[in-house]
C-alpha cells in the first residue's frame, strides 16, 4: 500500500515485527502490546479499514481524510483525536501540512497530509530508547508533538531576521507581507510556549 509509511507492532518498548494493515489477524488489539501505524494522504478505503479494526469514529475518520482541519483534541469513546499543524520553510515560503492523530489503548495512527516532515526519525529516536518506549501510547503522542513543536523555531527565527531586514525603507506591499509575519510568527511563539509546557507537564508525570 503506497500510503503506509510504516506498520509495526513493539512490546515493552521494543519493535517484534512489520504489520500489513490488510491483514485483520495482524491488526488485533493484545495486552502488552502497541500498534504504530503511520499514513501519508491515505485513501477512503484505507482508513475505513483501520476504522473497522479499532472502532474509529466516523467523524474523526472524515476529518482524517479530509484535512484542512484546525487544530483541536477530541475524545470519541476510548479514542482521542488529536489533529495538528505542520510547518516547513520551502524557501522563503512558510508550507502548512497537517497531521491527525488517533490514540487508544494498545494503537496508535498517524494521518499526514501536505507538506511535512516524515516521522520517521521519531520513530528511530523511540525505537533506541526501549525503556522510555515502553510507556505505550501516550509517549508515542508525546514525541510526535515534540518534533512538530521542533520544526516550528526555525521558521519563527528566519521571520524574525526578516522582520529585522525590513526596518530600512519598504513598500506599502512590503508593509502588509511584514504584518502578516510578524502577527504570525507571534501566534505561532504563543502557541509554541503552550504547548511546550504543556508537553513538559506531560513528561514531568509519565
């Protein structure tokens, strides 16, 4: 399937071995274990698989497909679904991606659509630290939001030289461009601070 990025099962923080997600024998829920599956712009059919297997909520497997969400937490039964945005510089242009989550005992799914990072790194990062790993789930959720949050300070300090570079004589277009930045780049410093202490609460009680 072209858009599975990785299908792995781990137990005490360990990976045991690849999944197929065609495969319903394969995607059982067992104690002890946890489930990491990550996606890249998957198909309807797709994801209505993984619905099947883990009980997704219909609105939350719409909003996975859909994208162009803002970012929230909500909870459907046993699962929270948790969508976020991505950043990246692609020269000099700021491109939004977006990621949902969906998180439940003994899984867990990532859904990435436009431009974004692969997570792979994270899971390498996880994969070498088997005794943090084996926290399960919530750390999963843990270091994928802690490499979002990464990714955004390099974009906030380049808008900030750029801001710096704009103090000489500009155009009223450059005007309303440097406003734009500058706005954006203090919603994305706030949000970021949030979310850090958010996240260090998180590590702080696991």
């Amino acid at each position: 399937m072209g858009h599975v990025v990785d299908c792995a099962v781990y137990e005490a923080g360990r990976r045991v071995g690849s999944l197929d997600i065609n495969d319903p024998e394969q995607m059982r829920i067992e104690p002890g274990r946890v489930i990491w599956i990550g996606l890249y712009e998957p198909s309807q059919d797709e994801l209505a698989k993984l619905q099947g297997y883990f009980g997704l909520h219909e609105l939350a497997i719409e909003d996975a497909y859909r994208a162009h969400q803002r970012p929230k937490l909500e909870v459907y039964g046993e699962t929270l679904f948790v969508v976020m945005k991505t950043a990246q510089l692609e020269g000099t242009h700021v491109a939004m991606g977006e990621t949902s989550f969906f998180i439940g005992r003994g899984y867990v799914i990532t859904v990435r659509h436009g431009p974004s990072t692969s997570y792979a790194e994270v899971r390498a990062r996880c994969e070498h630290t088997p005794e943090s790993f084996k926290k399960g789930e919530d750390f999963i959720l843990y270091a994928l939001m802690d490499f979002i949050v990464d990714r955004y300070f390099p974009i906030v300090d380049s808008i900030e030289d750029d801001i710096e570079s704009w103090k000489r004589p500009y155009s009223m277009a450059k005007a309303h461009s440097m406003c734009w930045r500058r706005s954006w780049c203090c919603g994305v410093t706030s949000c970021i601070s949030a979310m850090r202490w958010l996240l260090c609460r998180k590590s702080a009680s696991a």
